[in-house]
C-alpha cells in the first residue's frame, strides 16, 4: 500500500524497517480494527483492566490507547501491563500530567505548576520536571503525555489557564515549553502541546462552551503562531486540538463563511489542515480534547461531530460520552460519507507511525513494554521530592509589601487570626485542607494562629465586634486563598466566608495580608490587600517552602509570569 504521511519525514523519521511494521498492520486489519484505533479512552482509578478491556470487546472495539488516572505506581503498572498483554497492536498509554507523574501515579512526584516553574526564571528547571515526570512514568510504562502547556495567560478572568500556563510573555512560554518537552523525549516520555488554537484570550473555559481566541491573525501570528511554530519547528510529536474558535484565521481560508457556521479547532479543517498542517507544516499527530466538553458538543449533532472531528483533521477522538453510541457514530459517517477511509488510515499512519517511532512494537516483542517491577523503586527513593522543593524555593513570588510587613517574627507578630477561603477538595484540588497544613507549619515556627471556623462566636470577632478588642488580641490578619474550579465553575474567583463577615474592612486597622496557593489573580477581588504573594501550587512542599519565606529563613525569589495586578486600579498601592 502506498503510505498518506511521509513517515522519513519530521516527527517521526522512521526507518524502513519501521515503516515496514506500519504498512503490515495497516494491511491486517479490518474495518472495525482500524476504526477502532481512532479511539483513547480514560480508564479511572477502580477500573481493574478487565473491567475496561471487557466493555471495549462487547462492541468490537480495540483503541489505540488509554489515558490512566489515580492509583499507586504498582497497580497502575499492572494495569498497563494487563492492557498491554491483551491487544495484539501496542498502546498508547497517556497521561495529563501538567505537573508531574502525581496526576496518574499517587506516589509521584508533583513538581508544580507551569506557572510556577515559569516564576523560577530558570528553563532548565522545566527541563528537569519533565525529565522527572518521563522517569516516573517509564517505571510503570506510560509512553505519553498531554503537556507541555502552550497557552498564554492574557486573560486573568480566564478561570482554566491560569497557574497551568508559563505566564503571559510568548518568549518566555516558547523557551519554558522547549525545555519541558525536551526533558520529557530524554526520559522515554512523547510530549503533546495544548490547547490549539491558544487558550488563554478568552476569560472563558472551554469545558463549559466553545470559547474564542479572538486575536487577528497578525496578533495570532506574532504570539501563539511564534509559540507553535518554534515548537513545530523542534519537532514536536503531537497537538492537542481543541474546542476553541480562532475567527480570524477561519475567514482568512474561508472569507465567505457565516458566524454561525464557524467551527472550533476540534471540528475545523480550516485550523487543522489549512493552518497547523499546510501553513506552519506541522506533520505529526493530532488528537481533539476531551470530546465530553460542552465546548465540542454545543456546535454540532454529536451524530455528525463524531466523524467530522477526524474528517477534518484530527487523527484520535478522545474519550467518548458513550463508547457503543460514538463508535456507532464514527461507522456511520464512513457509511454516511462524512468520514472516508483514505482518510481514515491517513490518520492510521501517523498513529502508528508515532507508535513506530516510539519502539513500541519492537518493545512488545521483546516483552519490554512494561519494564520489571524492580523500576517501581524510583518512587521508594522520593527521587523528585528535592526538585519540588527547588521548583518551590525559586518560585514563590512576593507580589507587593507596601506596609513592610514581611518578615514575620514570632516576637513581633505572634497572634495571627488566619481566614481560609476556598481549600475544599475538588476537580482540580483532590485532596484540600492546606490551611491545616499551613497552620500547623506556622504553629511550629512560633506563631499562635486563630482560623476563621464559621461559628457565630467567630463571625462575631472578626466581622460584627469591637475593632478596638480584634486589633488588641492579634497582630495580624491572614487571607489563606486556595482557590480553584471545581469542575463545574464558570469562574476562580474568592467567595469570602461567613456572610460577609471576613471581607477585608480591617485592612487600615491591622497589618493585614494575603497568601495564594493557586490562582494569581486575587488581587481583583482584594486590590488594597498591603501585603500579597503567590505560591501557585497547592502540594505540602509548597507551603513548607512558603513558611519559611514569611518567617524570614528563605527569601523570596520568584518573578512573577503574569500580570498579578491584572490592571485593577490602585491594586499595586
């Protein structure tokens, strides 16, 4: 058969042998087999392998991988292994893991966020947490990961970017990018850029609609077009296509098409093909976001969505709403001739093709697929743990200290009332409860913390009593932000707890200052806070490297990536 993707050629450069395998299997298989290879579905923490793989067999499906989510490295391992043993064409085994192998592998390490590492100023630091990540991973046999983030933060209402971008400098993010994906390759792990078109200009989220990169193309070009490119240039592997409109460029390849008729990237052959393929020459795979979001089912008939996704140039449909009804779907766009098969094993070579590319048939024959149960001893050795506290030293960014507040001293400051605002587990935020944490840390440097608690004899304290007995009891007031969205919020913003009764109407009266262990923008809601600094990861080794900044042992060290005053008047007084 005569290949649809130049295999010798950027990203892949496979040799004969390799384009051999391809060409072999793509001949072997049947219609069903080759459909099927368009899917990668999610297998949750619970799942055991059988249950997945008995599912996928009812209908006759056999992906070509999975992405894994949540349990220890030695049962993750033999998950895979399980996966593995059973399909006869290698898997892809993916994971989102934007900061560290912690979001797959509960004993992994979390290195912090992007725009954590971002604040360090150091690209060679995102090198070493994608290098820690792919280590990690290889010791259980993930071969692939959703990250490095690409998105430039312009937009500080935006509630999804945000900490999981390198800021709002494209340079800067490019140069971060560069280094975080290479670190990845050099441990065995295949990076995958997102969210193409950009995320980042819109203050939406695009799990709850399609949002809009609404730059022009000039303005596309000289930022999230330089990103991509010089990433594209690099040789980078796969791209994330997702539910975000890029109008301008849309009508720059198709100038008669109606408002209404335009598609987000997951849908769009003017983004996909035109731009990403033809324009910046992009060669390598493409795979859509996430296809539960409402930003990919609100354009289109799922029915028709389905199809046209891999029609229009994506080459893997990722996660299904329902796994019989979506492969149902894709059959009958072939049938119905929305979706050809020359296209779809175009999209078949460059999957496998990047399975070539990785060894990953060669690994199955020899039995290494997944390495021996000895490499789970990486994660005995907390190898990471050092490079988190690193990442956290250099990160950690005092945004203003207009009252001179900082240090803190126990003999100076020894009674502190503490008011947590959000810190509840969620999506993003499994496991909550850091403003314990952060007490308790607090408590053993000396300091007496008081924390806001919700009950009426507290709310009455802070909120309702005599300002003269509050400032006589404490020295100072403490914001402690952990706030992100829990899946299904349409904002990050602070909700104050207790009624009003913890807004910051004590500011003139006590020395009086704010923490964030998350979102960088907090300064919107409280632009007069004099005392304001950013953690942007919410994990333990964080708030032991904060600690330690407020009490004076460390100093601070971070740059901010971002705005933090987000153009709110007075918000740097």
């Amino acid at each position: 058969m005569e290949l649809r993707v130049d295999l010798k050629a950027k990203p892949f450069y496979l040799d004969d042998g390799q384009i051999g395998w391809v060409k072999e299997t793509i001949e072997s298989m049947t219609v069903d087999e080759k459909i099927g290879q368009l899917f990668l579905f999610m297998s949750p923490g619970g799942e055991t392998a059988s249950e997945r793989i008995g599912m996928m067999e009812k209908i006759g499906l056999k992906p070509c991988g999975l992405l894994l989510r949540g349990d220890s490295s030695k049962n993750i391992r033999g998950k895979i292994a399980e996966f593995q043993n059973f399909y006869r064409i290698p898997l892809f085994i993916a994971g989102d893991l934007e900061r560290g192998a912690s979001n797959m592998i509960e004993d992994g390490t979390a290195c912090g966020h992007e725009l954590e590492i971002s604040a360090t100023n150091e690209p060679e630091l995102a090198y070493q947490e994608g290098l820690c990540c792919a280590k990690e991973c290889a010791a259980v046999g993930t071969n692939w990961n959703f990250g490095p983030v690409i998105d430039i933060d312009y937009n500080p209402y935006n509630p999804v970017t945000n900490v999981r971008t390198y800021g709002s400098d494209p340079d800067k993010v490019l140069a971060f990018a560069r280094r975080a994906a290479q670190g990845m390759r050099d441990g065995g792990l295949i990076p995958c850029i997102k969210h193409w078109p950009g995320d980042g200009v819109d203050g939406r989220d695009q799990h709850f609609l399609s949002s809009v990169n609404s730059l022009s193309v000039e303005e596309w070009d000289k930022t999230y077009g330089m990103v991509y490119q010089g990433m594209i240039d690099d040789g980078i592997e796969t791209v994330m296509t997702a539910h975000i409109m890029q109008p301008a460029y849309t009508r720059f390849f198709t100038p008669d098409v109606k408002d209404e008729d335009i598609l987000p990237a997951s849908l769009s052959a003017e983004l996909n093909q035109k731009l990403l393929r033809e324009k910046m020459g992009f060669n390598g795979l493409i795979i859509t976001d996430a296809t539960s979001m409402v930003g990919f089912t609100e354009v289109l008939p799922r029915r028709q969505a389905v199809p046209l996704s891999i029609a229009n140039g994506a080459d893997i449909f990722l996660f299904t709403r329902d796994m019989e009804e979506d492969f149902g779907y894709m059959k009958a766009g072939i049938e119905e001739g929305l979706l050809t098969m020359e296209r779809v094993d175009e999209a078949l070579t460059r999957i496998l093709g990047l399975k070539a590319k990785m060894n990953l048939h060669a690994k199955k024959a020899d039995g290494t697929l997944v390495p021996p149960e000895s490499a789970l001893s990486i994660f005995e050795r907390k190898e990471g743990k050092s490079l988190a506290m690193e990442i956290a030293d250099r990160g950690i960014t005092l945004v203003k200290d207009v009252q001179n507040l900082l240090p803190l001293s126990p003999e100076r400051h020894k009674n502190i009332f503490m008011v947590p605002i959000g810190d509840t587990p969620n999506y993003h935020n499994a496991r909550g409860g850091f403003a314990d944490y952060f007490k308790k840390k607090m408590e053993e440097k000396g300091f007496s913390i008081t924390c806001y608690d919700g009950s009426e004899e507290i709310k009455q304290e802070i909120g309702r009593g005599k300002i003269s007995e509050f400032t006589g009891k404490y020295d100072v007031l403490l914001y402690f932000c952990n706030v992100s969205t829990n899946g299904s919020d349409s904002a990050a913003r602070i909700t104050w707890p207790g009624l009003r009764t913890t807004m910051p109407n004590l500011i003139r009266e006590l020395p009086t200052m704010m923490v964030s262990i998350d979102n960088p923008y907090h300064l919107i809601d409280a632009p007069r806070i004099p005392t304001y600094v950013n953690a942007y990861t919410s994990e333990e080794v964080v708030i032991d490297a904060l600690v330690d900044k407020l009490a004076g042992i460390s100093t601070f060290k971070g740059v901010s990536p971002v705005n933090a005053f987000a153009g709110v008047f007075n918000a740097d007084k």
